[in-house]
C-alpha cells in the first residue's frame, strides 16, 4: 500500500495530497467542473462553503490545499466532497469484540477505488498525529484512523436514509471528528452539527477502555455501547428505520456478520478470527462479506483491511490488491508485521 508522510498546517496537508494526486484528478475532474455550472449546484457548494468558513475553517483550508496542490478550481474541489450531490456510496463491515481486559477491532474498507487514487496517509502537526486512509475524491475519515489520543474510527455509509444537502456534507463533518481527543467530545460534536446524509462512525477510546457504535441521522445520535461483541454493515440497526429497498449485499453482510461474530467464543477469539469472518467470500458476489477486488474492478470491493488488538497494541493494514501489510504501534511508528 502506499504511503504518504505529510506535516504543516491544514492547508499545508491538502496541498500536499492534492500535489500527490494531481495527475489522477486532473483526469477525472471534468465532470464536477460540469456540475458545478449548474445553478442549484453552484448554489449549494456556495452554502457549504460559507457555512464552512464559520464552522469548519480548519477543514475548508484543507480543501482549499487540496484544490491549490491539483491546480484545480477552489470550489470544483468543494463539489469531490459533497456525496449527497454526486451519489457517492462506500460499503465496509465493521467488527468489534470487548474481552476482559482487550478490544479486538476489525473493519473491511469497500468501494471502487483503486491503488490509483488512494494512499494512507500519516498527518502530522506539532505533538500530534493521525493515520488515516484517504482518496483523491475523499478526505481522511470516511473509512478508518487512528490518532495520537488513542482513537480508533471506522466508518461506514448508511444506505437508503433521507438527504438534506442544506447541511454539511458527511465527508466534511468525519474529517472534523478526527481531530475527537475522546468519546465525550465524538459524541458531542456528532450531536451538535446537522449533516447532510447519514453515517455511522465505531469509536474506540483507548484511554477510557469503551468502545461504542454511533449513527449519526441528519439531525439526531444513536448510540450503542459495545459491551461484548458487535458487527454491522451498512443500514441503521441502533435506529428503528423502514426501508423501502435494501440492496442485497448489504442485508446479507449484516445478517452474515453477526451470526459469524455471534458465533465467537468472546473468552478466547483473537484478532485473526475476526479477520477470516471478514474474508467470507462465495461464488455469489450478493452473499460475500469479501469482495475480491480483482474479480470485481467495476464494481465495489474489499480494498483493503484494517486489525487492530489491544494486547498487543499492534495495527495491520491488509491492501487486498497486494497483499503486502502495514503495520504501526500505537505511536504512529512503523513496525514489522
């Protein structure tokens, strides 16, 4: 997997990402340079972009870095972080197991992204630092991180829910999560701002020892608390919600997910258990927790995988193109798998 080491001010990162990925959007950009001519459009990046300049001014220089790096327009960049406009829907499945005295936190990053246009990325700013995977069209946060305050996020997209692009786009509102020193300031923060689709987040606070599940609706928090063991894939659970569709792969993961994980002897399973639940795969792509990229390239797949457990305080990434794995302690330094 590649892997990008980058310092300074907010600005500073998204120059930096945004100069990395230059050629690659550069190639894809024209079709939000399209949209953005759109009225209603241009309207709606407008507001965000105000409301980002009261709210959000750390993130919107990010963006602003990113446009400036990829020698694209400023708010033609603002469009790649609005999914509610241009429908841009990620996968995943996330497992979390709470033993005795250890977390064991699992989580398949899905979508159509390619080693083209993602790296993980290492930001670092004065004493502190957060390991996140980011995309040319995503900011860090919309799949999972890890920060110098001992928080572990994994995220995942909620399907089927209502959409007010009046609010902040959910991309925006995860990347300011990050920066969360604890669970308190998460949830605060997740109760406090409307946002514009809905999006779950795992949260594990090292410090605290809790872990916790968090659906964010547009305005309203659900939470759960993980006491034992808990999985989901990509629809509310904690909420009580009607849909009127579910697309197929996602109902089967979350069915297929909590009976693998359910099925764990809590006492003794290890992280490598969870990692093989999320390596279920059939012939049917429907009824395949994993989804493998190379029999899948238009489609939406498993890019990579992320492992973490407590006793040992070791993160694996897997990237499911390669194969090859990295590992970090909880410090941010590179380690040997």
């Amino acid at each position: 997997m590649k892997y990008l080491e980058i310092s300074g001010t907010y600005y500073d990162f998204g120059f930096q990402i945004g100069k990395y990925f230059k050629r690659y959007l550069n190639k894809i950009i024209e079709p939000y340079r399209e949209k953005i001519k759109v009225k209603k459009v241009n309207k709606y990046v407008n507001l965000l972009e105000n409301k980002l300049k009261k709210l959000f001014p750390n993130c919107l220089e990010e963006i602003y870095g990113r446009a400036d790096g990829a020698k694209i327009e400023r708010k033609t960049m603002l469009l790649l972080f609005f999914p509610e406009i241009f429908k841009n829907i990620d996968g995943c499945t996330t497992i979390i197991v709470k033993q005795q005295d250890n977390f064991l936190f699992a989580h398949n990053e899905d979508g159509k992204s390619t080693p083209e246009n993602t790296v993980l990325v290492k930001f670092e700013n004065k004493s502190k630092f957060l390991i996140a995977l980011v995309t040319a069209e995503r900011l860090a946060g919309f799949a999972f991180s890890f920060n110098s305050d001992g928080m572990i996020f994994s995220c995942n997209h909620i399907a089927g829910s209502k959409i007010n692009i009046k609010n902040i786009s959910r991309y925006i509102m995860i990347r300011e999560i990050l920066e969360c020193e604890d669970i308190s300031s998460t949830i605060a923060k997740m109760k406090k701002f409307k946002v514009a689709s809905a999006f779950n987040l795992n949260v594990l606070d090292l410090k605290s020892a809790q872990a916790v599940c968090i659906e964010k609706d547009i305005k309203k928090i659900y939470l759960k608390q993980v006491n034992s063991s808990f999985a989901r894939a990509n629809h509310f659970i904690i909420k009580k919600h009607k849909y009127k569709t579910l697309s197929p792969s996602t109902k089967f993961r979350q069915e297929k997910v909590t009976e693998l994980t359910n099925g764990l002897d809590l006492n003794t399973c290890r992280i490598e258990d969870l990692h093989n639940i999320l390596k279920f795969e059939t012939a049917d792509y429907n009824k395949s927790i994993f989804k493998d990229c190379h029999k899948y390239p238009q489609k939406s797949h498993t890019l990579c995988t992320f492992l973490f457990n407590s006793k040992d305080n070791k993160i694996k990434i897997i990237d499911n193109y390669t194969n090859e794995t990295l590992c970090f302690d909880l410090s941010g330094k590179k380690i040997m798998p």
